[in-house]
C-alpha cells in the first residue's frame, strides 16, 4: 500500500517537474525575443527546442510511473 501512494507521490512531482521545465522554455523564448539582438547565439533556438523537448520527455515519464501497476 505504502508504494502506491509513493508512486502517485513521485509521478505527480515528475509531472509538475516537466510542466516547470515547459513554463521556463516560454519564458525564456518571449526573452530573446524581447531582448535578443545581434550579440544574442544562434544557437539558441535549438537550447530552447530542446528544452521544450525535455519538458515533454519528463512529463511523459511522470505519466508512466503513474500508469504502472
């Protein structure tokens, strides 16, 4: 019984975590584009994909720990 709730417990802060993770890619993408100029890398598209990546990454791990029985 004590694993079940410790499951539901770590995957919904794996979710939360994930959902965190999204909210700071936005932020960081409105930013660069507030304040992004030619000093700015150009690279940084691809940080920001990624990230966004992860977020969903960690949130679908979340939902499998959730989902196991």
């Amino acid at each position: 019984m004590g694993f079940t709730i410790g499951k539901y417990v770590v995957g919904i802060v794996v979710i939360l975590l994930g959902i965190y993770q999204l909210f700071n890619s936005r932020k960081y993408v409105h930013e660069i584009q507030k304040d992004g100029n030619k000093t700015t890398s150009h690279f940084v598209g691809y940080a920001v994909w990624s990230s966004f990546v992860v977020g969903i990454l960690i949130i679908g791990m979340g939902m499998s720990i959730l989902s196991m029985r």
